[in-house]
C-alpha cells in the first residue's frame, strides 16, 4: 500500500527519504515488484492455459498435461465443423454493427442536450438518465419480450439491436463527460455565425469529440459481443445463434465428453477479436473506464 | 431541444416505463403470453413468499454481495495503489492486471470451469503445494467461491477507477501527513482511504446492483455440471435471483417472474437509498463537490 506514497518520484520529498536506508529500499524494491509479479501470474496464466489446451490432442486434453505435446492447430478446424461457428460469428458481427451504429446516433444529440445547452428541468431529466442505469435488465425484459414477440421479433436481431437507436443512459453519461471538456467558446462562435443546434452539433461538436465517441462505440461493441443474457432469452433457432449462445451450449455438450480442448479453442475463437479490439484502442479504451467512476 | 431528446424519450417510454408498469400489472395475475393477464391480488407475491428456491436465491445473492463483492474491491484497492505512481513496468503491470475484464463472462465461464475441473491445472497446481483441491462444481461449499473467484479474476475495470481516484489525490496531503511522521498503513488510511471514498461508494453502488444480476458465469457452471432446468447445480448452490427469474419466465409463468422484476426493482431502489442516505457518514466530500 505504501505506493500511495509520493516519495519516490520527486527526489527533493525530504522526510521519507531520511529514514529509509538504501538496503532497506532495495528490499521494498523487490518486495514490490514480488508481489506485482505474483498479482501478474494470477491474472495472465488462465489465459495461457486456455490458448495451450486449445491446442492439445484429445488424447492429452482429457488428462492432466498442461503442456500440449504438439500442437493440435486441427482443434480450431474441428470445432468450426461441429458448430456452425462461423454462422455465429456473422451474426454476431451483425448485432454489434447495428447496436453500435445505433448506441452513436442516438446517444450523440442526447448528450449534447446535457451537456452544452441550457434548458429548464434539465438537471431533474438527467437525474431521471441517470437513474434508469441502475434498472437490471431482469426488470425489464418479462414485458420487453411480450413486445417483440407481437412484433414478430423472435429469432431474429432485432431484440439485440433496434432498442440501442433509442440511446442509453451508459452512452450518454459517459458522452456527455467528453463533451463537457469541449470549450464552450467555440460552440458559442459557432452559433454566432448562424449554426443551427444540429449544424453545431454536426460541424463542430462531433468532430472534437472524437474520442469520447470511439469510446461508446467500443464499448457498445464489446457489450453486444459478450452479452449473453438477451441472445440466450430471443434466440432460439440455432443458426441464429450469436457466439456467446454458441460458445456456452458447446462448453455444457462438451463437459460431459471432456473435450475440453475444443471448448477453449472456441473460447479463445471468441475472444481474440475483442483482445484486438483491445489493443488496438488501448488508450481510448482506458479513458473511457476511467470516466466512467467520475461524477458527472 | 425535443428533437435532440427524442432518440431517449421515446426510448424511456417504449423500453423502461412502459415494461415497469406493465410487469407491476402483470405481478398481481396469472399471466401467461398470448393470453390474457386473469387478476390474483397478491397470490404470486404471497407464492413467492413461501417459497424455498426464492429464499434460496436471495441467500446465494446476498452471499456474492457481502463475500465476493467485498474480496473483488479490496483486492482492486491494493492492485491500484500498488500501481498508482509512476513508475517502470508499471504500464505493462496495469495491462495485464486488466485484460481479464475484456474477458466476456461466458468465455471466463468456460474458461474458469475447465480450469478448476478435476485434474484441471489449479487442481495440478494446488497439487505440487500437497494440497487437496476441492471438487468446486460437485461441492455446494466450493460452487460459490469458484463463482467469486472468476469475478475477482476479471476486477480490472474497477481497478482503474480505483487508479483513477488515486492518482487524483493531492501530493500536498500526503506531505502533510509524512511531516506528522505517518508510516505507509497512517498514509493509507488516513488520505488515501477517505480521498477515494466517493469512488468506493460509487463501485459499492454498481457492483451491488451488479451482483443482483449475477447469471452469465453461474449459467456456464450450473448448466455444465447438470444441463436442463435452471436449478442451479450443484444443489441450488449457483441459483441466483435472475436464473431463479429466468426459470419461472421460461415456465411460461409471466406472472410470478414480473413479481420478482417488481421485488428486484424494489430491492434496487432500497440499495440505492440505503447508501445515499448513508453517504455522509463515510463518504469524503471535498469542497465544490456535490
């Protein structure tokens, strides 16, 4: 806990530094960095197991090897044979195209509404947003579900995807952070030189705000890529399946036979892409969780 | 200014206030779809009174949320201030303790059930320490603890809000506090501790209301252990209030799964106002906060 201290990073912080002697440092030094590495081993070794038992015999996997003796790559093969992953992979790539695209338009002039225009009862409507995000999702689709089933949704994706055109109170919280950092100075010479809301909206305020929208939008993706809930409730047919539906009824027939090692070669099927998408947008990524825990 | 509202509006009406109604309606009848609701009163609330499987969810609930939530949090709170100031690898240090939590919850559901399975490697590594490991799916006492432990694996997203709250803090009291002569455990609960207290009251809140949805990880187990019907294998020790829901929504039975999206509501509300109401006896406000 002691890292909270700020002693080490500006060298002219006096008083700690008196007292710790240099090998009493170093030991903290290691210390530190035995525990970060043992904290590190916990958090990354699952994920290792899972790549090395995608990639064992059958032989193997149902033993208590942890090293494959070689590298069964057919694994990946056999499991897109069994199940129609690929078919599940296009659905799923489906639901998160339109619940993304959905999630930014309407979320964007939502947000703006709260954050750069005055109007009467505004607070009050954004307590309201606020308060819908803590409703669990169980309150609501018992009801939800009656609609689309009139509708003659079930089965298809439009359960997973229409309701994120009607903005959620997630995106516009977080939306409506980015957007308080834009300068008001600019919106308001904008509007000097005769823009309408939208035009401001359009021209100025979207571009700026950039990544505040990469952010929704990757987190948009990655809740419609692992929700399970929903798919699992308006799927049933099984070539409308998502990969999340996919990937648990494949781990429960699989547990039965042991055939573990097909289990983690979809898993892993299933979560490289999002690890990519990871990656690839780190440090938008991290600004955006970080937001989230800052009042608003 | 409506036409910007619009997209939420109409979104609140249709998707939120109308299913809330609808399911309190729906609470107080027998209810199947494609039928029409026939009124019962109180009946289905009175059913689920009585009614061993609801105090059995409710006790599996509210052991995640006074057992896991607690573990995931503190553990969150120490691999932040581990990793708060900067320092080398503490970037690669911060990467690798979040990853886990892009992880969907399914995917660390099968995961997490291969790992601790018999003969799996956890079972391998308590092995070499000369450790039993325990049966965890077969085992109601170890069935939970599996679910937490899965949690806890995928606490990254708190972590950096945690890490967020920490480095927010001001050099300047830690100064102060360091002049008074204050060890690392006086600098840690005396400024650290009460400065991120409005992030611990905000992860507090979320996380309550998110173990009161806890289902996707206890699906994957309790289904792999026996598939069928949403009990919760092994002996009900994995039936949470939402795969308790889920079954009597898939019985067909509307009625008494609106009762308990109108309890869950309730119990939500009351979480909510419990800790609002006590924010201002533990939680650090800071002047020109709200």
């Amino acid at each position: 806990m002691g890292e909270s201290m700020p002693a080490d990073v500006e060298p002219r912080r006096p008083p700690l530094r008196q007292r710790e002697t240099r090998p009493r440092r170093f030991l903290l030094l290691v210390a530190r960095h035995a525990v970060l590495i043992g904290l590190a081993l916990m958090f990354a070794l699952p994920l290792l197991f899972m790549v090395l038992q995608s990639l064992m015999p059958i032989s193997q996997a149902k033993t208590t090897a942890m090293w494959p003796s070689h590298f069964e790559w057919g694994n990946y093969r056999e499991v897109f044979d069994r199940v129609p992953l690929a078919t599940y992979f296009v659905n799923t790539l489906k639901v998160c195209a339109l619940a993304t695209i959905g999630t930014v338009v309407s979320c964007v002039p939502v947000a703006y509404a709260f954050s750069h225009l005055q109007w009467r009862g505004r607070t009050a409507v954004f307590v309201l947003v606020l308060s819908t995000m803590m409703l669990p999702y169980q309150v609501l689709f018992v009801s939800q579900y009656e609609i689309f089933t009139s509708l003659g949704w079930i089965n298809s994706i439009l359960p997973l995807t229409v309701p994120a055109f009607f903005a959620d109170a997630f995106s516009i919280f977080l939306l409506r952070q980015f957007f308080l950092t834009l300068p008001p100075d600019v919106l308001a010479a904008a509007r000097v030189d005769g823009a309408g809301e939208f035009g401001v909206l359009a021209r100025v305020v979207v571009p700026m705000a950039k990544p505040g929208i990469m952010a929704v939008a990757i987190f948009q993706f990655l809740f419609s890529w692992s929700d399970f809930f929903g798919p699992n409730i308006y799927l049933a047919d099984e070539r409308s399946l998502t990969l999340a539906v996919g990937l648990v009824r494949l781990n429960t027939a699989l547990a039965k036979t042991g055939e573990s090692n097909l289990t983690m070669a979809a898993s892993v099927a299933f979560v490289v892409p999002i690890l990519f998408v990871f990656f690839f947008a780190q440090k938008v990524f991290i600004e955006g969780v970080t937001l989230t825990g800052t009042k608003g | 200014m409506l036409a910007l509202l619009s997209p939420w509006l109409i979104g609140f009406f249709v998707f939120i206030l109308y299913p809330i109604a609808n399911s309190l309606y729906w609470s107080f009848t027998v209810k199947r779809y494609g039928q029409p609701a026939r009124w019962v009163g109180l009946g289905n609330y009175r059913l689920l009174l009585d009614n061993p499987d609801l105090a059995l969810a409710l006790k599996n609930t509210v052991y995640l949320a006074l057992v896991g939530l607690p573990i995931r949090l503190l553990i969150a709170i120490l691999c932040a201030s581990l990793l708060a100031r900067p320092r080398r690898g503490n970037g690669a240090y911060r990467l690798m303790f979040y990853v886990p939590s892009v992880v969907p919850a399914v995917a660390s559901g099968a995961l997490f059930f291969f790992l601790l399975k018999q003969g799996g490697p956890i079972a391998s590594g308590l092995d070499l320490f000369g450790v039993e490991a325990p049966l965890w799916f077969r085992d109601p006492a170890w069935a939970k603890p599996a679910l937490i432990m899965v949690g806890t694996w995928a606490l990254g997203d708190v972590m950096l809000i945690f890490l967020a709250g920490i480095v927010d803090i001001p050099r300047s009291l830690y100064e102060a506090i360091e002049l008074d002569g204050a060890g690392r455990w006086a600098r840690f609960r005396h400024v650290t501790l009460p400065m991120i207290s409005p992030v611990i009251f905000f992860t507090l809140l979320t996380g309550m209301i998110g173990v009161l949805q806890s289902f996707d990880q206890a699906f994957v187990f309790s289904q792999a252990v026996r598939k069928g019907r949403l009990t919760g294998e092994p002996d009900g020790s994995l039936l949470t209030y939402a795969m308790l829901q889920l079954r009597y929504f898939q019985d067909g039975r509307i009625g008494i799964a609106s009762a308990m999206a109108w309890v869950m509501f309730l119990i939500t509300l009351l979480i909510t106002g419990a800790m609002l109401a006590s924010r201002r006896r533990w939680v650090h406000t800071a002047a020109g906060d709200q």
